[in-house]
C-alpha cells in the first residue's frame, strides 16, 4: 500500500478506479480503509476512489503522538489537498463522519457532497467513557481477547451475529480488527472517546448530504442519525434494516445501492 508522508502523519492509502468524480471514504474506529471494500470494488468503475487510513489503524502512524480528532480532520484536508485537489464526495463512519461534518462545515471547497454513516455530532456520555475505558485499559493490559465479544456485538446488529451462515465472516471481520496494533488503538480509542459536541457545525453544512444509519446501531443509534438530518440544512435520511454500527459490512448491497443512488441522483 502506498505512504503519503503528511506534516504529522504517515498515512496509509489506497487510490482506484478512473472518474472525473472522487469518493473518498473514512473508516470508523478500530477498522481501516479496508471496511470499505466491498463499496470501492462497487464504485470503482465509474469514480475515483480514495480510502486511507487515520492514525493508530491500518498502516498510520503519527508523528507527533497526537490522535485527536482534530489531527484526524488535520490529516484529511493534507489528504485532499495533496492527492485530489479539488472538491470531493466524502463518505465517513462513526469516527470518519465526526471528521466529514468539521469538513463540509470548515472547508465547504473541499466537499462537494457528504455521506456520514452511523455517526453523531454528540459527545460520549460519561457512562460510555466510563465503559470505553474499561474496555481499552483491558486491550492496553492484556490484547484483545477479554473484550472480543464485547467489541464484536458494539458494532454488528443483531440479524448479522445471530446468522450462522455468516460465521466465517464473523471470525474474518475480528481477525481484521485484531490486526491493528492493540498500543496505538488504545490511542486512538482515547482520542475519539474524549471528543467534545461538534453540534454548533450543522448549520453551517451547506452541500447536499445522506445519512445513513443501521437500524440496530447502538453505539451511534437511529434517533442520533434522526437529529443530523433534521439539522443539516439539506440532509436526507435512510435507515437500513438488519444493519448495525458497520453497515457497509453487514449489508454492502444496500449501501453500495444507498451511495450510487445518493451520488447520481440527488
């Protein structure tokens, strides 16, 4: 995979496809650009693809031991910048959409219209702090596995744990979770845990935008995606059933279907 060396980052990317239009599409926690795989093979052939990396997950690191979300939103305007160089479809989830909303509302240039995938304006609860902490000091301590089936049934819905068909890809989807380097996910958990409200950006969001959001998310649930799109000025909203916190994973048809649809003909 290529390296893009930023001013405090070394950023991990991938760049496909040919189109006049670029898609770039941000991963939420824990994962990597690689979450979007079955959205880039689908896209590719008609635009120009974009997925990278944030700090602490897949192949970035930081240079400056920051992984904030303001270093992330740093990060993705040098990203922009560097290899597009023009206004862009940005596509984030959970973690990735945080950044995609402190984009379109502080570089409208630079977004041409926005997708945020299971994602939120809030800050964590106190109660969830509390819990993501608990969590991460047992990755930090000891690896992944006391807190596996705690992580997994955080982020798939229901229909998509409770299918044994899907098994195999169960155990695939955490093994790709574990590949991360549990120290700079411990970080990068810590980043996003501590992020304060971006609500005050909303209004200034401007560019035609699609919320998506899995019916059974619980981390960011539907009623969080519902105020998004009642807030940002030209915003729709579609909930997909059967899909959690990692949508394009748990069902890449409808999303795949939901992002060409939203890009075409809205």
């Amino acid at each position: 995979m290529p390296i893009i060396e930023l001013k405090n980052a070394s950023c991990n990317y991938i760049l496909e496809g040919d189109g006049k239009e670029t898609i770039v599409f941000a991963h939420g926690l824990l994962w990597s650009h690689w979450m979007f795989h079955n959205q880039v093979s689908f896209l590719k052939s008609r635009y120009r693809i974009l997925a990278y990396d944030f700090r602490g997950q897949g192949g970035t690191t930081a240079k400056n031991g920051k992984y904030d979300l303001d270093s992330l939103f740093d990060d993705t305007v040098e990203i922009i910048e560097t290899l597009v160089g023009k206004p862009v479809i940005f596509a984030g989830l959970s973690m990735g959409g945080y950044v995609g909303i402190a984009l379109a509302a502080k570089r409208p240039d630079l977004v041409k219209k926005l997708i945020l995938m299971e994602s939120t304006t809030d800050a964590e609860t106190l109660e969830s702090i509390s819990k993501y902490k608990m969590l991460n000091n047992m990755v930090k301590t000891v690896g992944y596995w006391p807190v596996e089936k705690s992580i997994m049934n955080l982020m798939f819905g229901k229909k998509f744990l409770q299918d044994k068909t899907r098994s195999d890809q169960y155990d695939f989807f955490l093994k790709k979770l574990k590949e991360n380097n549990r120290y700079l996910i411990v970080k990068a958990t810590e980043g996003v845990i501590t992020r304060f409200s971006t609500e005050y950006h909303l209004p200034n969001i401007k560019c035609k935008t699609l919320v998506l959001v899995g019916q059974d998310d619980i981390p960011c649930p539907v009623e969080k995606s519902e105020y998004l799109a009642e807030n940002i000025p030209n915003a729709k909203l579609m909930i997909i059933e059967g899909a959690g916190h990692t949508g394009p994973l748990e069902e890449p048809e409808k999303y795949n279907q939901a992002i060409k649809d939203f890009i075409e003909n809205d």
